[in-house]
C-alpha cells in the first residue's frame, strides 16, 4: 500500500527558456530573481521570488484546461500531468509560442503513454524552443507551412496604435477546437473524467435522476452507507 502525505500540486510555467517551479524559500539549487508588482492605487514594487528550474518535465498527459481570468481579460492552458501519486500543471500563455508547440505535437503523440516536455533556448535568438519527446523520439507537428492539415495562418493586421501586428485569433479558435474536440475527450477516455468536469457531470446526472424517478413513500434516509466515500 502507497501512503503519502498530501496531494499538493506542483505548478510549473516557462521562464527564460527553463520549466521553472516557484518556492517560498531560497535553496541552493534554487535562482533568486525580482518581479514587478503593481497596486491597486497604482504604485510599482519589486518582490524577489525563488524558483527551481528544469530542462524538461515528464509524466502522463491527463487533461488540458483552459482558463480565462476575465478581471484581467487573459487565457491561460494548464496542461495536466501525473507520474504515480505525483501530479504537475504546467501552466502556459494562451497564444503563446510554447503552447502552439506544445498543442501541435499532441495530435501525433500516443495519450497513453508518458510524454517529456523539453524547453531551451533557441539558437541565435532569445526565444524558447519547445519539443516534446516520447519512447526516445521526438514527436512531429501535426501542422506545418507545407501541410497545414487545417490549422488557419496568421495575419497581419493593425492595432489600435497603428502598428502592424500578426492576428492569431483564428488559430487558437483551431487549437481550442482540437484540445474540446479530440484531444480532452481521449485523455478523459483514457485517464477518467478530471475532477472540474467531474463534478457538473455528476450534479446535471443527479438532477436528471431525481427528476425521472417514481414518486416513493418510503421515507427518506437521513444516511447510512450511501454517504460514504467509497
């Protein structure tokens, strides 16, 4: 029998080309870095986080979720993975380029088995390259310029500003598509319905029960083994 502790989460984001897990505390392995924070009234600090950081992350792909922080008008996707009792959310930018990477390689990944994610930095650039590798092989993208196979380019357009800028919008409509579509509905297939979902699925199914069953002059059950969880 497994016995452990707790459940905790390990959340992880990409910065400066690393998967990277914030701590409370400095560590000697750990890099010490300052962010910008700003107030409510508008006044600018700076706080100086801690943070472990990593080349890849490995596990089994079970749920993607997307996020929108409607206060803050932003999209975010938490890839869901687990290794034994150990799960980790890897939380990356909505339209981001590591996203779109990671979200291209799936549709030619095998979701019952293990995937590492692998960041670095990208050769003659500052920019984060993204691969994802499984059984020893690096997985191909399922869209490229020469066989797209759906996947909608990105345009140039204006911002409010004047300035010209590449509008995505249709893609990631593409991408939120395939993860609702294909992508989710194999991994709840494969690895259970995640709790989020769960939940709402279970209340919609409880109500429908209710409604559909026979009047009863039985008298209802304060407890017993029903309430137990299991």
């Amino acid at each position: 029998m497994a016995l452990q502790e707790s459940n905790d989460i390990v959340f992880m984001y990409v910065f400066d080309a690393k998967i990277c897990e914030r701590i409370n505390y400095p560590t000697n392995k750990s890099i010490t870095r300052k962010i910008e924070k700003i107030s409510d009234t508008g006044v600018k600090t700076y706080q100086d986080i801690h943070e472990r950081r990593y080349g890849f992350i490995e596990g089994m792909l079970i749920d993607i979720q997307l996020k929108t922080f409607e206060n803050q008008n932003e999209k975010i996707w938490n890839f869901w993975l687990q290794d034994g009792l150990e799960k980790y959310c890897l939380k990356l930018r909505y339209s981001s380029r590591e996203s779109k990477r990671l979200l291209s390689y799936l549709p030619n990944a095998d979701l019952n088995h293990f995937i590492r994610i692998q960041v670095f930095r990208e050769k003659d650039s500052t920019g984060t390259a993204l691969l994802v590798k499984q059984r020893d092989k690096y997985l191909k993208s399922a869209f490229t310029k020469e066989t797209p196979n759906g996947l909608p380019q990105m345009v140039k357009t204006f911002n409010d500003q004047g300035k010209e800028v590449w509008d995505d919008k249709e893609q990631m409509q593409f991408f939120e598509k395939l993860v609702s579509d294909t992508i989710n509905p194999t991994l709840h297939k494969l690895h259970g319905v995640p709790s989020r979902m769960r939940t709402t699925e279970q209340t919609t199914a409880t109500s429908t029960q209710t409604t559909n069953r026979p009047p009863s002059t039985a008298p209802v059950s304060d407890g017993g083994d029903d309430d137990l969880p299991f």
